[in-house]
C-alpha cells in the first residue's frame, strides 16, 4: 500500500467510525457546545426584548463556524498540491 492510500484508508476509516458513532468529531463536539450556549443567551436575552441582538448573533456564529471549515479544507487542498507539486526536498545552493 502506497502513502496515498495509506492516508485515504486512516481518512476513510475516520469519517465511518464518526458516522457509525464509535468516535466523536471533536468539531462537532465543540459546535454543539456553543449551539448550547447561544441557547443559554437567548434565554436571558429573548425575554428582554433583544431578538434582533440573538439572530444576530446566531447568523454571525453560523457563518464563522461555516467560514472555519471550509478554511479547513481549502489548506488541506493547497497542502496536498504543494505536496504533489513541489519538491519539498530541494535543497538551494549550498
């Protein structure tokens, strides 16, 4: 087995055992955490009359959480072509 189907198998084993629930994606643990405390927040803030403060709120938390990921992956592409394109090993005139 090559590197590149090394790493697909670790990756490809990853996302089935989360799918499956053998392990938790610390990701999604962490998202949930903070969907629990932006309910806690609208708690004390919805009674007080500050809805427009907790959607806003939301969307932000949304498209931070949104913007991270897809961060995320966009490196893990240019990290793979730098890996397949470039010479990591080339050594400059010594």
């Amino acid at each position: 087995m090559n590197e590149l189907e090394q790493r697909n198998l670790i990756l490809y084993f990853i996302e089935i055992s989360e799918r499956k629930g053998l392990i938790k994606n610390k990701y999604q643990e962490e998202k949930e955490k903070l969907s629990h405390l932006l309910n806690e927040v609208e708690e004390i803030l919805m009674p007080l009359g500050h809805n427009k403060i907790c959607i806003r709120l939301e969307d932000l938390i949304g498209s931070v959480i949104e913007i991270s990921k897809n961060l995320f992956f966009e490196y893990g592409k240019i990290a793979n072509t730098i890996e397949e394109d470039y010479i990591l090993d080339y050594k400059a005139l010594d």
